[in-house]
C-alpha cells in the first residue's frame, strides 16, 4: 500500500515504534485469529515526513520543549498548545502521503463509516496507557473527513492534557504519532473489559462493562455502565451492577447521533448472561496470546457478533490481594458508588463542574465532579481523591487516577449535589464509600501510590526500599513496608520546585537562594515521614538535553549528538562548581532537620573526577555534617575496575543501576523499540558485573543496593543477588510487597542450601 500505511495484518508488537501501541496491539489480534474490524495504520512516517521533517517542524520542536519546561504553569502551556495545534493544522497532506492513506480507505468499501484512532508512539503500553488523551473520530465518511480526521489526531498531541501526562512520566522526547483508521461496527451495546480486577488487583477475575450503543459513553465516564463480574475459570459470572443511561451514541447519517433511549431499554440490563461470558471468554483469549498478561480490551455486539476494536495491556499493578471489605462501618456514609482506584484519602471537598475550572481545586482537595473524562488530568494530578457521579471502574479517566494512585469512586450518581465544598470526608476508592471526616487509612485499602494490599511476606534480612521522585507521595509510602528510599531522584524535584525553569537561569539572576529554599523544603517533606530510615539523594541527572528543555535552557546547555553518554553526572558537577554547591547547600539545610538524609553521586566515570567531586562536597556545609552517607551509583562499567579506589576514598555504600548498567554493557540503547529484544539486565555480561561489584562491597565493608525492577519480575534474578550477598533492593512503590515476596523465598532458599551443604554426608 506505499510506505506509509499498512494493514493490521503485517504488524506486531515489535512494530509499535512505527504503528504506535494501538495498532501494533490490533496486529497482534489479527494474528491470534481474534474479530478485529478490517482496517489499517498511517505509519509514524507519514507524520514525520508531514511534519517534524516538513515546514512546521523546527517551530514545532522548539514550542513543544517550551511548553514540558513550562508544565507547573498551566497558562504559558495552554497558550502554548494553541499555536503547536494552529501550526499542525495548517499544513498539507502531500500526494506521497495522501494517495497510499485513501487508495487503503477506498479498499474498505464505497465512503465506508470508519474510526479514526490515534496510535501515539508510547501510547497503550504496559507503563503508560495515554487513556483517553489523544484524539478519535468515529462514524468518519469520505476523503476529506478521513483526512481531517487524520490532522486531528495528530494535533491532539499538542494539547495541555497530553503535554501535562507526558511531563508527569518523564517524556521529553519530541512526540510522534501513527494513526489507526478501522471500519466501523454498527454497535448496538459495546464496553470495555478487564482481564483483572482493577479495584483489588486480582488476577483470577474479568470485570466486563457494558452500554447501549458505541463504546465511547463507557470509556469517556459519560455515562454509568452496567457492571458485571466474572471468574475467570469458566468464565462463571458473580456479579452483576446495573448502572444508570438514557441515552446512547450510534452511526447517523452525517456522523455520530445522539439518541434517547426508551424505558424498557432503561431499565433492561444490556447484556445477557451468556453475552457477559462471551465478551469474558474473548478477553481471556487476548490475554492469553499475551501470556497472561492482563490486558484492558474494547469490544462492541453488531446484530450477532462480538468484535474485538482495541486491546493494550493493564498499566496498574495487579496480582492476587484481598477483597474489599464487604458493607460500611459506624461512621456516616454520605455517598456511595463504585470504586474504581484503591486506596484511601482524607481532604476538603471541592465541587466543580468543568474541567476549565480545575484552578479552583487546592492541592489536597477531594474533586467532586459530574464525570471525570482526560481533560481532568491537571487538575487531577492535584487532588487527594476523585469522586463523580457517572462512569465506570474501567473508564479512562479511571485508569489514570490509577496510574496516579489516587484514590477514585466513580457512578456515585448525585455526588455533585450531596456534597458541597468544604467538607471534611475520607475517601475510600475501594468500598466506594464516602464518610464524613477524617479517619485512618484502612488495612485493606492500598495508601494512595502504593501497591494494593498483598499477603504479609516473611521479614527480609535484605532491606527493601522504595524509589520515590515528589513529595506528595512520601507519608503514605512511608506507611507501608519499606526500610527506606533508596533512589530518591533530584530532576522531578528540580524541575517542580523550580517552575520549569533551568537552575543556572536562577543563579545567573541572583535567585540561588530561591533555589536552596525551595529544593530543601521538598527534600524535608520527603525524609520526615520516613523517620530515622534511609533517603539516599541522588544528585541532579538530568541529560543535556533534558536541561535544555527547561524555560531558559537553551542558553546554558551544549547540543550533543549522544546526551546519554554525554555532559551528565559527576563530571558535570566538577565543572559547574557553583550549581552543585547550591544543591549540596539545600541538601545540607534539610538535613540539619532530617539526618537521615544521604547522598549519591551518579555517572562516575574515572577515580579523579569523584575525588574532585567528593572535595567539593567536604568543602560545602554538607561535608561538615556527622553521619553522612555518601554513595555512588554504578551505573558505567568501569565501575568494576575503579570501586576499589572508590572505596578508598570515602565511598560507603554503592547502588548498581541496571537500566544504564546493562545499556553501557551490551551497547544497546534501553529506549529503541529496535533493540528491545537485546536489552536483557539478566545477561551473563551483566550479571557478571553485578556480582563482582557485590563481592567487592562485601568484601570492602560498605553496603550494596540495586535499583530496577528486575527482582520482583524475575525470581531467579533475585535470588542470584541474595546469593551474591547485596544489602538491599529498591524498587517502585508498587513493586514492594512482591519484591519482599520473592526476596523472601531466595533468602529461605540460600538458608535451606546452606544447611544441606553443612549437613549431608561427602560421598567422593
């Protein structure tokens, strides 16, 4: 079909930085014979042949680091992304793009209804769903609608949602977006379904929601949705929550129609029994091409059949858990709905009806709206917790709560009139109850950016700490099980105490106390909850081109052709002198509140330049104070040569990052979807690094970590570095309880092991 298109059929999953996460995820369907509409996908080419390589680009790439540096302030973003979208409308397809997209259109069929999907590149993978951010027509007839459809789609990267979900994860890079076009089902009921409960993390359960009509009403929150609960084995239904609709979104003549639906639709469940476990049966079969991954499907029932239009795996964490527990309690239940994130919040409530109004919403506050559709987002990323009276647990912007570990009930029905601003409540996102007051986080709730309650593991000799980047979530991740922060990341911490704005900018107009100020009360929110427990901080990081992309950046950073490998780290501290010491200077001021704070240095190259590093920070406030911890992270192979001389010089403890440890060691840059099947932290190379920098810690007497995720998904891996003695492992909040898990097991093993050696008889 030309370069710039291609049919579902001829894609996979390794095919995703080109089709993005939707279309490669319908490539997969196709090809485990799963119903997918007919359909195809405008490669990511064809964008950047359009736009980052055409007219609009350089304008566009430099309005688009603008606006992440600017993301604290909402309103240079908003203006911002009113020019990015006026500049991407205003370019023309040309005949190279143009005549492969509708020569692929006109194969469906004469003006055939189609759906036109964005399929961003990082969008609707298994750590960033992008729910609901981007743009999709439906009902689209005809060239040109297709081809406006197609802009649209591509200006919805350039929107303040999208731009504010992609500063929160950490996603600088320039976007780039393909686009899914799909034929339409004549939808008379379609939903959405999971392959896990999301509310308990279960993994043995299917929860299926359904509505009259086209999906959309579902997976926008507009409306409530019939529920339906399911075993997996069977599938065998449970349960079944009849939701609230009066009316639905179908094919019309120029579009999509708005229709009232009749009484006895109303009050009619939408699905049948036997359709409940038809869709249940379809979803398992998507997770089970995947290997059990679970996975988040949209499904919609022409006349008699069931068609599968989207999947993309679950992006909250999910695993076998208790359920929540059954009925309220004493306290006064002022609403009631359904809990669609776990966890457990107190605040003021604050009642708004549009997103536009979302700067009346204090952080802290409890958000009281009708529906909670992506435009929310910003205003979300504020909220202690998210209550509405439409939508479903399975609704995008549901999903995203989730991802931000904020606790959300959802179909509370009459929320917005019920409560009224200023009242005190807690909310419980897995009851869906709503109590008036303040109360203590409930045992079998999950605290807000923690990892749903599991089985208690057996206590670890090997410390177990956590990853954290913001304050806000420090207090109740310092609730759970944790022995302390092992990788407390300085850039999220930089860039929002700052406003976006680059910290050499600061200095250079007389404003670095500004900067100490700001950075020490982050880092004291951070260490006070955790009590005399470890916070290691790792210095600022951030890549050259990272930097650049902060407000005022462009005139301190260098353009370098590999950033990665580049002015970063270590080095880069010995040769801005004065930048380092205003950040040792607010780690210095924190600590004289909170000793338990520590320091780590990143990217050590060589032994000078760590020794020139380390007088530096004796020279500074900091040097002087008693108890410092000063790590390492090891991260560049010659690491392996030099921790000796490292040790030597003071060094107490050593952390191994792998992601930029196995990269450096294999040659393979950990970002490129090309390379992804080379990228394995369990490579002999790697762990033959990993275990000689361990041996050497224990060897030398100062403490080993690891930062990576690689224990809690790999038993093997885990027990391989218990085995090799490491003192603890950090990993993100909601890895804990199975890193614990899976620690525990090795360290039984290696105990087990040990007294067979000691005990069995010598035969030879």
């Amino acid at each position: 079909m030309g370069e710039f298109v291609t049919e579902f059929s001829a894609l996979r999953l390794a095919d995703a930085d080109r089709a993005g996460g939707k279309g490669a995820n319908l490539g997969e369907l196709v090809a485990a014979g799963i119903p997918v509409p007919a359909g195809f996908v405008i490669l990511a080419d064809a964008y950047e042949h359009t736009l980052t390589d055409g007219p609009a680009g350089s304008e566009l790439g430099r309005l688009h680091s603008q606006a992440l540096a600017s993301s604290a302030d909402a309103a240079a973003v908003a203006a911002l992304c009113d020019r990015m979208t006026a500049l991407v409308r205003s370019v023309d397809l040309d005949d190279v793009v143009r005549a492969p997209v509708l020569a692929a259109y006109r194969a469906l069929g004469d003006e055939a209804p189609v759906a036109v999907r964005s399929s961003a590149i990082g969008e609707d993978g298994a750590s960033a769903s992008f729910a609901g951010m981007n743009v999709t027509r439906t009902n689209v007839r005809g060239d040109d609608a297709l081809l406006r459809a197609v802009i649209d789609c591509w200006a919805s990267l350039f929107t303040p949602r999208v731009l504010t979900y992609r500063a929160r994860r950490g996603m600088h890079e320039q976007p780039v977006m393909a686009v899914v076009v799909q034929r339409m089902v004549a939808a008379e009921r379609s939903g959405v379904a999971f392959t896990a409960d999301p509310t308990t993390g279960r993994g043995d359960r299917v929860v299926v929601e359904a509505a009259r009509g086209q999906g959309e009403v579902v997976v926008s929150g507009e409306v409530e949705p019939d529920t339906y609960l399911l075993d997996a084995d069977g599938p065998t239904l449970l349960h079944t929550r009849r939701g609230q609709q009066h009316s639905a979104v179908v094919a019309g003549p120029d579009g999509d129609q708005r229709i009232e639906l009749s009484a006895a639709q109303t009050q009619a469940p939408v699905l049948t029994d036997e359709q409940a476990r038809t869709v249940a049966r379809a979803a398992l079969a998507v997770a089970a091409h995947h290997h059990g991954i679970p996975q988040d499907i949209e499904w919609a029932f022409d006349d008699s059949d069931l068609w599968i239009v989207q999947a993309r795996p679950i992006t909250t964490p999910t695993g076998t858990t208790e359920p929540p527990r059954a009925g309220g309690s004493a306290r006064e239940v002022l609403i009631r709905g359904v809990g669609a994130a776990p966890g457990s919040a107190s605040g003021r409530t604050r009642v708004l009806a549009t997103p536009d109004t979302g700067s009346l919403l204090r952080d802290g506050e409890v958000l009281v709206a009708p529906m909670t559709n992506p435009d929310w987002l910003p205003t979300l990323t504020r909220a202690a917790a998210v209550v509405t009276d439409s939508g479903g647990m399975t609704c995008h912007a549901a999903i995203v709560a989730r991802e931000l570990g904020i606790p959300c009930i959802v179909g509370a029905r009459d929320a917005t009139t019920v409560l009224t601003d200023g009242t005190l409540v807690t909310v419980d996102g897995s009851t869906g109850e709503v109590t008036a007051g303040r109360h203590e986080v409930a045992a079998t709730t999950a605290p807000r950016s923690a990892p749903p309650a599991t089985p208690a593991a057996a206590p670890t000799a090997t410390k177990i700490y956590v990853n954290l980047a913001t304050p806000e979530r420090a207090a109740l991740i310092a609730a759970s099980d944790v022995d302390g922060v092992g990788l407390l990341r300085a850039e999220t911490l930089l860039t929002e105490a700052l406003g976006g704005r680059h910290p050499r900018d600061l200095i250079a107009r007389g404003e670095q106390q500004l900067f100490v100020d700001r950075m020490s009360e982050s880092l004291c929110r951070i260490a006070e909850p955790f009590g005399s427990r470890p916070v290691v901080y790792r210095t600022t990081d951030f890549r050259s081109n990272e930097f650049r992309a902060l407000r005022g950046g462009e005139h301190y950073e260098p353009v370098e052709h590999n950033p990665m490998i580049g002015y970063r780290g270590c080095y880069r501290y010995i040769r801005e002198p004065d930048l380092f010491a205003a950040e040792l200077a607010a780690l210095a001021r924190a600590r004289q509140r909170h000793p338990n704070l520590h320091v780590m240095i990143p990217f050590v190259r060589t032994r000078w330049e760590l020794e020139a590093c380390l007088e530096l920070i004796d020279a500074s406030p900091l040097g002087h104070q008693r108890g410092l911890h000063r790590w390492v992270m090891a991260e560049v192979p010659s690491v392996v040569h030099w921790l000796p001389e490292y040790i030597g010089l003071g060094i107490d403890g050593v952390s191994i990052g792998t992601n930029d440890l196995t990269q450096l060691i294999l040659g393979v840059d950990r970002d490129s979807e090309q390379c992804a099947e080379l990228f394995d932290e369990s490579d002999p190379a790697v762990l033959e690094a990993i275990s000689r920098i361990i041996a050497t810690a224990r060897r030398l007497g100062v403490t080993s970590s690891l930062c990576g995720q690689a224990p809690s998904n790999h038993p093997a891996f885990a027990e391989n570095l218990v085995r090799w003695g490491i003192t603890s492992i950090s990993v993100t909040p909601d890895a804990v309880a199975d890193t614990r898990r899976v620690v525990a097991a090795a360290e039984q093993r290696v105990l087990l092991d040990h007294a067979l050696a000691t005990t069995l008889p010598d035969f030879d």
